[in-house]
C-alpha cells in the first residue's frame, strides 16, 4: 500500500501525517511537499523582478521543505514507518493529483485545511480540488 500526505507547515498536514502514521502502518507513506511559485509573487515586495530574487526564493523554499521533512522523518522512525519525503513545484491540486497517479499511490491522506486567509480565498481550496479530481481514494482529516 502507498499513501500519500500532501505535507506543509500546516495543523492540517500534521494530523493527516499522524492520522496515515496510525491507520496505515504496514504502508509506505509518502509525505509531498509542492512548492507553488504563485507563493513567491505574494512574498515580494516588488513582484520578484530583484535580479536573482527567483533563485533565492526557490532555494529557500527546497530549505524549508527539507527542515519540514526532518521532524517528519524522526516522527516516521518512532512508528516504526517507511516513509519517502519528495518536493515537487507546481500547483498543488494538480500537483498532488499527477503524482498520484504517476506514482502508483493508492490513497490520499489530507488534512482540510492549509493554505488561510486572503490566499486560500483566491486561491481556492486545495482539499475540495484535490477530492474532485483525485484517481484514487481520498480521506480528509479536520
């Protein structure tokens, strides 16, 4: 069995991670980090057009998957878990859709909610894409 957890810095992808941990113990779980570029245009405060301000931005954004993914990975060990960490770019719902299916993951364990405020206004809701367009089963987890 191999489950994906759609992962960030969110309450969310935190329980759905230990709600997969729980429920799916013999699994490999995979925990997907998506480092969306629209991000970087609200975190510049003059539209990313600074020479080289793309660069640093994406390098600082692999940083912070992989700071991300060591407490995971320690959380992992103590269950006794086999898990894989993976960072992909793009936009998530799609994102998380395609490595789903390119991957032959079996189930999708989701937190409801990530992204707040003004960019999940925007933006949309990541979890409602996701179970819309999903290949295979989705649990979401509040």
């Amino acid at each position: 069995m191999h489950v994906l957890v759609p992962y960030d810095e969110s309450k969310g992808s935190e329980h759905a991670f230990e709600h997969a941990l729980d429920q799916y113990p013999d699994a490999t779980i995979t925990l997907l980090h998506v480092i969306d570029l629209v991000d970087a245009g609200y975190s510049s405060p003059v539209d990313g057009t600074l020479p080289g301000f793309w660069e640093e931005w994406f390098e600082s954004e692999q940083a912070a998957s992989e700071r991300l993914f060591e407490d995971a990975r320690e959380k992992a060990g103590d269950a006794g878990a086999n898990l894989e960490t993976e960072s992909v770019v793009g936009r998530p719902t799609r994102a998380i859709n395609d490595y789903a299916e390119d991957n032959d993951v079996d189930h999708i364990v989701m937190g409801s909610h990530g992204r707040s405020g003004v960019t999940r206004v925007l933006l949309g809701s990541v979890a409602e894409g996701v179970v819309r367009r999903a290949p295979v089963p989705v649990t979401i987890v509040r």
